[in-house]
C-alpha cells in the first residue's frame, strides 16, 4: 500500500465561537486527484488555508513524506513543494504570459555581470514557460507574450495552471478551478487535470460541480461540519450518495469508506 504524500490529522481551527474546522482529517496518495466536496460552510476552504499557510490551525498534525510540518505563510509551503491555484486566480493582467508564470521568481542572468545588473534571462525564462505551456497541453495560447488579460477565462486558467506545475514538486491544489468558466473552458481545465495525474502530480480539487468531481477524481472526501463526512470513489457511491452524505441524510459506516483506496 502506497504512503500518503500528506496527511491531515485531527485539525482544529475557530474563528471566535465559530468552529470551522472541528478535527478534519485528510490523506493525499501518489498521482490520485483527491476531489474535496461539501456544502458552504463545511470547512473545505480552511482546510487548505491551513493546509498552505494560509491560516494557522489551532491543533492538530500536517504530515508531508512522514514529517510532520508547520506552516506560518504561503511561502513556505511553497518551498516545501505545494503550490495553490485560487479561485481569483491572483494574476496580473497587464503583463504577459511569461511574466505571470515566473512572478515573483523572475529567473536573473547568470555569471558577475547578471548578479551586478540584476537583469532578468527574459529569453530564458520565454523558453521554459513555452515548455511549461506545451508540455501541459494548453493549445490554445499560440502566443506567450501577448497580455493575460486578452486571455479567456480558461486560457488564465491554463496560465495559473502552467505557473504551479512549474514549481511544485509534491502537491497542487485547484480551489473551484471551474467555477466562472463556460462548458468548452471547463472541458479544458479538466484535461489539465487528467494531465497532471499522468505525469503523477498528486492534486487536491475543491469544486462544487459533482459532474466534473466524478469525472476527475479518484477519491472523493465529503466536508460537513468542519469534519471529514466519509470517502467514497465514482466506482462505490453515485452522486446522489454524496449530497445524502453533504446533507446528513446519509452517513457511512467506516466499513464503508474507501479511506486507504487509490484506484
């Protein structure tokens, strides 16, 4: 049986007397595409704020490779290997496709008179986002210096996509990477996804469209209450199952739950 590349034991995290998370628990395994599912509320969001830095859990274990981690801001999951693509997807309009792709870690020219000057390796940096761009897959961005904001919504989508493959080493996470794109810009994010699973990038997607859940995923983690709820695969339970689960109209018997199951 293969080990998680991350596990989530036990998390707890209020916000006053509000409880968002009241013990959740998660694990991720090599290459699977792990789907986050439940009702607003449920804790999905902080789950992965706490799992990324973003926000600090009050209690409970974040393991990566085994070791347990503690992260107090998004920069240092990311040096740990996980990158997050959000919903606002946080690129910068005006420049171009390559700018966003290396932003923040723009690439500087080598040898005395690159670190004397700090000039970026523009021509270095264009030629590794085409790679990124095409070994991805993403045909429908022809031109990496034109501005992202002449992109469609799928081809931005595509761009944050390209950035947290080129710098994640372990896990990426989709937070609802769907969610304002049309029925053709979604069929392309998904084969983003399928994608990143071939190339055996574990990826945790939190989305609300059960459709696309039960195309992508292998393993399907349902949130309520600030708990995990049961597991379930598209191969066990329908998605009638997993809105009687989001709903408490259903619980799983822990015989049930597919927790250790990667198919």
């Amino acid at each position: 049986m293969a080990k998680p590349v991350l596990e989530v034991k036990n998390l707890i995290k209020t916000y006053g007397r509000v409880i968002a998370l009241d013990g959740a628990d998660l694990e991720l395994y090599p290459g699977e595409v792990l789907a986050i599912v439940g009702d607003n509320g449920a804790g999905k969001s902080t789950l992965i704020k706490c799992i990324t830095g973003a926000e600090k859990a009050d209690s409970g274990k974040i393991i990566i490779d085994g070791a347990e981690v503690s992260f107090n801001k998004v920069q240092e999951s990311r040096l740990a290997g996980i990158e997050t693509v959000y919903q606002s997807l946080a690129v910068a309009p005006s420049l171009d496709v390559t700018a966003n792709i290396f932003l923040g870690r723009e690439i500087r020219r080598g040898g005395l008179f690159g670190q004397l000057s700090r000039m970026m390796d523009s021509s270095l940096m264009k030629k590794d986002a085409q790679k990124y761009i095409s070994s991805l897959g993403i045909e429908t961005i022809q031109n990496i210096n034109q501005a992202v904001e002449t992109l469609s919504g799928g081809q931005r989508q595509a761009v944050a996509v390209a950035r947290a493959v080129a710098f994640s080493q372990k896990i990426i996470i989709l937070d609802e990477p769907t969610a304002s794109l049309g029925v053709r810009e979604s069929s392309q994010v998904l084969n983003l996804i399928k994608n990143l699973q071939s190339r055996g990038l574990p990826v945790i997607i939190i989305s609300h469209n059960m459709p696309q859940v039960f195309e992508v995923a292998n393993r399907i983690q349902i949130q309520r209450l600030g708990k995990r709820a049961g597991i379930v695969t598209p191969k066990t339970h329908d998605m009638k199952d997993v809105v009687a689960v989001m709903t408490g109209a259903l619980k799983l018997e822990l015989k049930d739950q597919t927790l250790n199951s990667v198919t």
